[in-house]
C-alpha cells in the first residue's frame, strides 16, 4: 500500500469518490492505480470495477495531508487511511456485490446512513 494516495490532477467533470474510503482522485487515477485504501476493489486490475466502486456524485473536498492527528480526520473517520484527497459525504452506497467483496476480504465497509 502506497503511504500516500496521489493527489487529483484536475478538478472536473472525471473526479470520482472512492464509495468505501471517500478518497477522490479522477477517474484516469482509479484505473491506473486503484484506491490507496481499498486494495481489495482491485480496480486498476478489473477497470470495470471503477465504476462501481466510485462515484462522480458528492459534495466538498477537504485534503488531508495528516489524517492521524487531524480533527476532521477523527471526524470522517478516515484517521487510518493515507492522506489524500477526501469528500465529505458520498450519497451512494457499494453494490451488493462489492460490499461481498469487503466481506470476503475483511475488509470494514459502513454504508451511508441516510441511504
Ligand atoms: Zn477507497
């Protein structure tokens, strides 16, 4: 796992939010990459999964260059992922299917509240 996740290179239309981790990056950067913090989506192998496991839909950017020592961090929740960019909240929940791949590899997935 990279210690920290890249950073976006434009701020437009391709930006997409990692539905587990928040983490935002463009879309070209999920496919090259993946998610720092969700290795398990796999998504620089299967491309296809970009599109399931992110989303163009959310609302406010904070960057988060310490996340373990920064309140809005604890806030998010996200103090144990890399720093990175991160959205505020995601309106879309993973797919079934995805949140069986979370399970299968233990990893922790909590699902919007208000979804
Ligand atoms: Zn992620």
């Amino acid at each position: 796992m990279a210690t920290t996740a890249q950073v976006p290179t434009s701020f437009g239309r391709e930006l997409r939010a990692c539905l587990r981790c928040r983490l935002i990056k463009t879309y070209d950067q999920f496919r090259e990459t993946g998610c720092e913090n969700c290795p398990a989506f796999n998504m620089d192998q299967d491309h296809d999964r970009v599109v399931d496991c992110t989303t163009s839909n959310f609302s406010g950017i904070i960057s988060c260059m310490d996340p373990t020592r920064s309140w809005s961090a604890r806030w998010l929740r996200i103090s144990r992922f890399v720093p990175g960019c991160y959205t505020l909240a995601v309106s879309e929940a993973l797919s079934e299917e995805m949140q069986a791949v979370c399970e299968d590899n233990n990893v922790q997935y909590v699902p919007p509240k208000h979804y």
